[in-house]
C-alpha cells in the first residue's frame, strides 16, 4: 500500500518544534524501564518514528508536556502488538490482560486494591496516575471510561479471530471508535495542554459525533497504511478487506471507497465546529470556556492530520515493518513475560 495514497483531511500540517528533544527522552526512558531490551529493538522502534505522531497530536505543548504524551503513545504501541500473536487469538487470557488493565484504570487514586501483575501494566499505572494531576472529576470520569473501552475491545477482536467472525463494516465500525485509542489521545491532548472543554460540550450530540468521526478518520487511515502489516498477521478485519467481500469488489475500488468515506466525514466535521461554537452562545459559556471548546475540536483535527502526516512517514508500515512483523510481530517480549 503506498504511504502517500491521497486523502482529505483537510486540516493543517503541524509539528511540535520539540520533537527531537521528546524523542531522545522518550528512548532513554524506555531503555531505562526494561522496554527496549537491545540495540536491535532500539532501531526497529527507531523505524517507528513515534516522536512524529506525538508531536503531531501536540503540536503546541511544552517540551515535559510533549515528552509524557509521547510516553502514552509508545504505550500504545507496546500494548496492541501484545495481541499480534497467539495471544490475540485467546479470548480468556486477552479478558485475564485487559480486565485488569480496566480495573486498574476504575481504581481511585490513592488505592491499592489492584496491582499491576505484568511490565507493561506497571509502566501503564505510572503513566495514569500522572495523566490525571491537575484534572477534574469529569474529566477523569470521561477518560475513566475510553480507557476501559480501549482495553476490553482488544478481548473482542480476540473472540472475533478465536470464531473466525468476519464484521460487516458497520460493526467493524463501531468496535474501532472504541478500539483505536483516539478518544484517549483527545483526552490526554486536554491534560497536555492544561485546559478542558466544559462538560455539557463534552455531551452535546455535536461533539460526541465529533470524536467518532476522529476516531473513524483514524481508523480508515491506518487501515489503508497498514494493509500489507495486517495481512502479514493474518488480521482480516481491515476496511479495506471488509468493503471489497461486502461489496464484492477490487481492491482498488476498496480504497477509493475507503478515501470517499474519509473525505464525508472530514467535511461533516466542519460542520460540527460550526454547531459547537452555536451551542457556546446557547449555553452563555464564558471567553475561557469558549476557547476550551475551540481548543478541543483543535485536538481532533490535530489527532486526524497527524495520524495522516505519521502514516505517511513512519516505517512500521513500510515493507521494513512489514519484514519485521514477519520475524516477530512484538518488538519485545518482556513486556508481557507474565501475560502468557
């Protein structure tokens, strides 16, 4: 799949100008947690280019807050190729992972009812209790809750390879806005750059819908990027795979599908800003709430274009990931040594 296929997100390209220091921080840290075990899974991560992504999610935080975004993206990262094997095709120790990466996520800060079992989990727990210095109750509420989607989708895409379920494409849909993570981003977009959109923004229908068309953006982008990634994994729930058996067509008539599709949800989106900034007048929202609300919808454009600019430019779905993914689809196995 070429990482320069065309697409319509028509948002600005941006880039945080400490993205070089970010990415030197974020290694060491990463070397110094036990998550980067050699100098070969040094470079393969390398290959990623994950700083990029980060730096594009935020592209206007300070340089600590860039450096802890990007340690959630590599998170990310970590966590999802855990299922990229035999691990992703077992429904109970997928449920045994992700149920207590959930009940870690509920527990109130200050307890200890639940302890992480496995590195990963406890690099996890770090980052959570960090994320949330400085934010309200709503706001932890709300990321409570994308954080327990996040992880239990992963046990069902488990039970849909372990049955051989094929999705149809709005029920592969629906699972990804849960599963992509991108509701996460947003929410750590907010705790990066110190500010939080009122709560009944948060609940409107206009901005609600917002967030899945960025969580579908998302999802379309990646699927179209890591198509030979994903068939290297024998994962058959990509869209690009889904719409040519629901449509009995060409792959090629799969991706100018997939771009359509891209480009009617970018265009509802503007719309969408337009009926936010008419429900800040409706509710009589003051300047700073205002600004809060304009400064989320930044964080979703912020999240689609550079999701796209990464995509375009990182390696992990260049034929080098791909050959990689062949090798060993985890960079490392020490992350889950107890998960399995």
């Amino acid at each position: 799949m070429p990482q320069d296929i065309a697409l319509d997100i028509p948002f600005p390209k941006r880039l945080n100008p400490y993205v070089e220091v970010a990415r030197a921080r974020n290694e060491h840290w990463l070397v110094s947690a036990g998550l980067l075990s050699s100098p070969h899974n040094v470079e393969r991560y390398r290959t990623w280019r994950i700083e990029r992504l980060a730096a594009g999610f935020l592209p206007g935080v300070s340089v600590g807050e860039l450096t802890f975004g990007l340690a959630v993206q590599s998170f990310f990262f970590f966590f999802d190729d855990l299922f990229d094997s035999g691990l992703g095709e077992d429904p109970a120790a997928t449920y045994e992972i992700c149920h207590e990466m959930a009940a870690l996520a509920r527990q109130e800060p200050g307890t200890a009812d639940v302890t992480p079992s496995f590195p990963l989990a406890r690099v996890w727990a770090g980052l959570w209790e960090q994320s949330q210095l400085g934010m309200s109750a709503a706001w932890r509420a709300r990321s409570v809750r994308h954080w327990e989607e996040y992880f239990l989708t992963y046990v069902s895409e488990a039970v849909n390879r372990r049955s051989g379920t094929v999705l149809s494409m709005d029920s592969y849909l629906k699972l990804r806005r849960l599963g992509i993570g991108s509701e996460v981003v947003v929410d750590v977009s907010e705790r990066c750059g110190h500010f939080e959109a009122p709560p009944e923004i948060h609940q409107s229908m206009a901005v609600l819908e917002a967030r899945a068309i960025t969580a579908e953006v998302v999802t379309l982008t990646n699927d179209l990027h890591s198509l030979e990634k994903d068939l290297a994994n024998g994962e058959l729930n990509n869209a690009v795979l889904l719409l040519g058996m629901e449509h009995q067509c060409s792959r090629a008539e799969a991706i100018a599908h997939v771009q359509r599709m891209i480009h009617r949800r970018t265009a509802r989106f503007l719309q969408l800003e337009a009926e936010a900034d008419r429900l800040c007048g409706v509710f009589g929202l003051t300047p700073e709430q205002r600004e809060n609300t304009r400064l989320f919808l930044d964080t979703n454009r912020a999240c689609m274009r550079g999701n796209l600019d990464w995509s375009n430019d990182t390696g992990r779905y260049s034929e080098l990931g791909v050959l990689h993914v062949n090798r060993s689809p985890r960079i490392e196995d020490v992350v889950a040594r107890t998960a399995e």
